[in-house]
C-alpha cells in the first residue's frame, strides 16, 4: 500500500511509537499538533523515553532519555537545518532508534511538516518542493537507481548516520550535486556528537558536546565526550561522560576526522555488532571449523561481514546452522564461506577498522 492513500492522526503515531509499534505505510501532517514551541513539544512526551542498544557489544541494555533531553536534540537539529529547512519529510529509518525517533517524528513535529512513512522501494512524494529523507543505507541503493525521479526533485536532502556511506551515496551525489547530504555522529548513548554535510568534509562537534579527554590535532584516541544529552542506564543516574568505540584524529578543537573503531565493529543499518562476541559463539559452537568474522564492504549496507569457516562442506554448514541458530537475524552475515587453503590466503577484503564513514 503506498503511503499517499493513509492518514494517521499524530498522537496516535506518536503514541505508537513510545509504545515501540512501527508504523505501516502512511502520511501524518504534523502540522495538526499546533507546536509553536518547544515547550509544546515537550509536553507530548513522557519523563523518560527507553532506547535499548542491540546487546551485540555487550549484553543488551535499555538506556533512558529525558524528554528535556530529546526536545534539546530536536531543537540543535531543526537549527543544523535552518538553511535547508524541508517542506516535507520522507522516513525509511525505524522510529524505535533514537535517529528515526529524532527525524521521523519529533522533528517533524517540532517543524509541523507532513511526513511520508514509505517503503524504501516507494517512489519519493512530487507535490512537495523541499524534501528531507530520513534514510536507512539501502536508500542510497533505491537511489541510484532512480535518475530519472531525482532529476526531478531539485531540493532534497538526504541524512544518513554514523555508519559508513555505501558506495551509492557518492554515485548519487557525483551524478546529482544538487542532492545534499546532512550526516550525523553519534550512539545510542551519546545521541548526536557531530555532523558535517559533506563526505569530503570533516566532522563538527554538536554546539553543546565537548571532548572529555581532548587531543592535540593529529592525533589518534578514541572518543570521549561530555554533554548534557547523555542517556543514562535504568538503574544508574546520568554519566559525566561516555567513552565511544570511535578512533578519531582532531582537526581543530571543535571538528575532527573519523579514523576508525577501536574495537572490531560493524555497523549494520544503524545498529553496531561486536564481530568478536559472534566468532566467540561460533567458535564454540563449531570448533572444528574456527570460524572468522570479516569486514566487508557491501553496495546496500554500506558495510556487512562475512564467515570464513575451515574445513570442508561438512564445516561450512555447520557454522551455517549455528549462525541461525544462535544469531539474531538482523546479525546475519552475508555469507558464510570456506577459507582458501593456508597458500592461498590473501588479506581480507577490508581491514578490520576501517574508517566507518570516509572510505
């Protein structure tokens, strides 16, 4: 069903979503919520919003925002994007990720635009002249393969987050320059620590994030940040700081290039997956094959990884079933294969920390 032929109240998307219900393809005009200030906005929501992390870099937790939290997100992003302001937004991200919740409803409401839910593979809205997409990595794939429709939206803007930008995404901005792009850092922890709107530029720390340990330009450390954003955890009060598993280089004292990550990471639309927990699980689970997670670069995600299993057919699927059986499926590698014999090993195809979003 295409988005254009449903409506949805705000409130009762709104209130779906703090419920952690998705919505189904529709349009909501936020505009019906009357929000003329922050303030209205804050009294939407409750005291404290639940965000659970995946639990692939350690055990699954739920980390708590408070709604003067949220607003102060909203407000510091309707203001990144004040140059650009959209007529209407068009979301593909999951609104129980604090990214899809900030874009694809709050924001929205804070600006009082109609916002389009759609399918990835749905066609953009045309009655609109400025367009913000809230994306997932395989945006970029539907994308370019849309050169006739883009040609046709003179003004849109694209956001992405935190993971590596799939190889369409520059295809997509070399072929249409007029496509921006809005990218933002951050974590379920820290929510956003920086943007920038070009991929050959380097990142700005958010107004109202510092660094806790800073670094001298050109050097490499991992990311450590203070703001008064900072989520807390449900049976602890809010942190002073937050270390990210981020390697960056400072540039200047407020912007700064992502080097990497310093554990062995992969960012699978929008949520992190320690590749060492799941060979720990695949290993014990089939010793025989030794299983090896690898990073890869893929044309949807952006990243993904692979399993190399050693031994034969036998081995291989073997670590196929303990794969589904033991690895949620958005976990799921994207292949697992025989590694070549001890001659014919060559490197992996991307090393393990590779620069996650500038490659």
């Amino acid at each position: 069903m295409n988005a254009a032929d449903t409506r949805m109240a705000p409130r009762e998307l709104l209130k779906g979503v703090l419920a952690g219900r998705e919505p189904a393809s529709t349009v909501v005009d936020w505009a019906k919520l009357s929000i003329e200030e922050p303030a209205d906005l804050l009294a939407l929501l409750p005291g404290e919003v639940p965000f659970a992390t995946s639990g692939s870099t350690g055990p699954p937790e739920v980390w708590l925002r408070g709604r003067g939290q949220l607003v102060a997100e909203t407000v510091a992003l309707a203001r990144s994007l004040a140059d650009t302001e959209p007529d209407a937004f068009v979301i593909h991200a999951p609104l129980h990720h604090l990214y899809g919740m900030l874009f694809g409803a709050l924001l929205p409401a804070l600006l009082g635009r109609p916002a389009y839910y759609t399918r990835t593979i749905d066609p953009l809205p045309r009655q609109h002249g400025r367009l913000l997409l809230v994306a997932v990595p395989s945006s970029w794939w539907r994308l370019d393969r849309s050169p006739t429709e883009l040609a046709r939206h003179k003004n849109l803007v694209v956001t992405h987050s935190t993971g590596r930008l799939p190889a369409a995404a520059r295809r997509v901005r070399e072929r249409l320059p007029n496509i921006g792009l809005f990218d933002v850092h951050g974590s379920t922890e820290t929510g956003m620590v920086g943007t920038r709107v070009d991929e050959r530029h380097d990142w700005t720390l958010a107004p109202d994030v510092s660094l806790a340990d800073p670094a001298p330009p050109g050097r490499q450390t991992l990311m450590a940040v203070r703001s008064p954003r900072l989520a807390r955890r449900a049976a602890a009060g809010f942190p002073a700081e937050h270390i990210l598993d981020d390697v960056v280089e400072m540039v200047t004292d407020r912007t700064y290039r992502l080097v990497g990550r310093g554990g062995k990471t992969v960012n699978i639309n929008g949520r992190r997956a320690d590749l060492r927990v799941i060979e720990t699980a695949l290993q014990a689970a089939v010793p025989a094959a030794s299983p090896v997670c690898l990073l890869v670069d893929d044309p949807v995600r952006g990243e993904w990884y692979e399993v190399r299993a050693h031994g034969g057919p036998g081995e291989v699927q073997a670590v196929e079933e303990a794969a589904i059986r033991l690895l949620p499926s958005w976990q799921a590698p994207r292949a697992i294969r025989a590694a070549p014999p001890p001659a014919a090993r060559q490197r992996p195809p991307v090393p393990l920390n590779p620069n996650p979003c500038e490659r």
